[in-house]
C-alpha cells in the first residue's frame, strides 16, 4: 500500500472518529438540555401548585370567618362540610375538602386536657375501631402520654420512656413535647400498623387542649366519649343527620345517652381547628396539599402548619 493511500486511510479514521466523537458530545447536550427543561418545568409547575394552594386555603380561611359570623355550630350540613371532588383551573385541576379536626381525638390531650378522662377515651376509641384487647389499648395510650410528657418517668403500669424505646432496634428516644402530627403514634409502645391504619381517621394532634364537637365526630369517636353501650355511638351520627344539635346541653340530653355520666368529658357544637387537605394538578406535577388551620373567637382564620406531597 503506497503512502498516499494510508494516508487517506488515516485521514478518514481521523474524521469519522471526530464525526462520531461530535454526535456523542451532541447528543449529551441535547439530553442534559431536554433533562433541563424537564426539571424546569416541574419546580414551575411545583411552584404554581403551591400558590394555587395558598390561593385555596385564604379562599376557606374567608369561607370559615364568614360561617362564624352566621352560625354558631359548625356541622356536617355546613358549606364547609361539602368536599370539591372537581374544580378546574389553567393547566389542571384541584379537588379537595375541609376536616373538622375536633371531630377527632387530640392525642395531645392526653396531657393538656384532663389525663385520666383522656386516657380512657383514647382506649375506648382504640378498642371502637378493631379488636384490639385493653391491656394493649391501656399500653398505647398510657405510652402516648409518655411520649407527649416532658418527663422521663414511665407511668405505671404500662407505659414506655427512653429506657424502654433504647433497648429497641432501631433506638430512638421519646419525644417529650407534644404531637405535631398523629403518625407519631407510629412510635408509640404497643401500636402496629394495622392498628394505626384504622386509628388515624379518628385522630389528631393539635396545638392546644380541645373538646369534641358533638356535631361533626364520627361515630367511633362519640362510642369513646363515655362507656356507652355498644352501636351508641352509631346511633348518635345518625340521630344529627338532619338536625344537629344546637348545645353541648342538648346533645347530653340526647335518648342514647340517658342516665350517663359526662361531666369530665370536653365536649362543644363549634370547632376552632379544620384540616384543609387538597390535590392540585398542574401539568406533569401531582401535589397534595395540607393545612391546619384555626379559627379564633373572634372569626379570624390563622395557618397552624402546612405541608405538601408530591407523587
């Protein structure tokens, strides 16, 4: 092969190796550009969902001061009380609805309220909602209240502090402060998940102690209010379907509840904490959104906490 000719050999490898070097260097610009766009896209679309959101919880922050002003219970025929199951906006769409949180038990009554009292709805809400036994109802609950109290000394004779949490696998410590959030019962001594997947609709855990809103609690939750017979607390949601009640002083005089004694149980018509949960779709991004919101005396509507899912 004389000279020239490999030399044109050489030349054309050299070329098509730039050619090929070149597409690949090409073709990872276009990708990482393409991969650009796309994230770029999302926290846009990430971002509107979040205003979105906050545009919908000042909407029924307004919703709720007005119902204050017009009402003096807060029921489940309310406006507030209709879920949106569609609500088209640019882009996408929201559904959503408004939860009466003091239809629920607040765990963190368990020291902000009256303990005992507490502790004993908490076990007949527990054994309302699964067949659970009450030697292991009795451990939830006295071990959520260990977990909520600022002290290291376990209460007697079931519950559960550092030197019990310790000697798990993984270790971790009580909280010692209260709940922000009702999956801290999770942790707790005694519960499973099963037991907690059928716990949670019925709980919750706010700021401050709380009553029970008669006209909002589901069923389970008025079965715990005193040792009623069983299928009361059934009765009871069905009874306010059409008219709830108006007092704290009718409800007790309710049939269901003649000869029961619920002068320790914390009870009212109105609500001052409402869970806001929503779904925003906007484009590619799918977001759950979440915001406790409170309710003042006087009607002003403040943001609690807020948090946000995206799937």
């Amino acid at each position: 092969m004389s000279a020239r000719r490999r030399q044109r050999g050489v030349a054309l490898l050299t070329a098509m190796l730039i050619v090929a070097l070149a597409t690949v260097i090409c073709t990872a610009m276009i990708s990482r550009m393409t991969l650009a766009m796309h994230r770029s896209g999302n926290i846009w679309n990430a971002e509107q969902a979040w205003w979105y959101g906050v545009g919908i919880e000042n909407w029924l922050g307004t919703k709720l001061r007005e119902d204050a002003q017009h009402s003096k219970i807060d029921s489940l025929q309310e406006l507030w009380a209709r879920p949106v199951d569609y609500l088209p906006i640019d882009g996408g769409s929201i559904s959503g609805r408004i939860v009466d949180l003091q239809g629920r038990f607040n765990l963190n009554n368990l020291v902000l309220g009256n303990p005992e009292t507490s502790a004993a709805q908490l076990v007949r809400l527990i054994q309302a909602v699964s067949d659970t036994d009450e030697i292991t109802a009795r451990t939830i609950a006295q071990a959520a209240h260990d977990w909520i109290d600022s002290d290291i000394t376990p209460l007697r004779p079931y519950g559960a502090e550092d030197n019990y949490y310790l000697g798990l696998t993984p270790a971790y410590r009580t909280g010692n402060t209260l709940m922000v959030s009702p999956s801290e019962l999770r942790a707790v001594r005694g519960m499973t998940p099963a037991l907690y997947r059928r716990l949670v609709p019925y709980i919750c855990a706010l700021p401050t102690a709380t009553a029970i809103n008669v006209d909002t609690a589901p069923a389970p939750v008025l079965q715990s209010i005193a040792d009623l017979p069983q299928g009361t607390g059934q009765e009871l949601a069905t009874m306010r379907r059409d008219s709830p009640w108006e007092s704290v002083e009718e409800f007790k005089g309710a049939d269901p509840l003649a000869g029961q004694d619920l002068k320790n149980v914390s009870l009212s018509v109105a609500t001052q904490y409402f869970l806001l949960a929503g779904r925003i779709k906007v484009g590619n991004s799918d977001t759950q959104f979440y915001s406790v919101l409170n309710r003042d005396s006087e009607g002003a509507v403040t943001v609690v906490r807020q948090a946000t899912q995206a799937f």
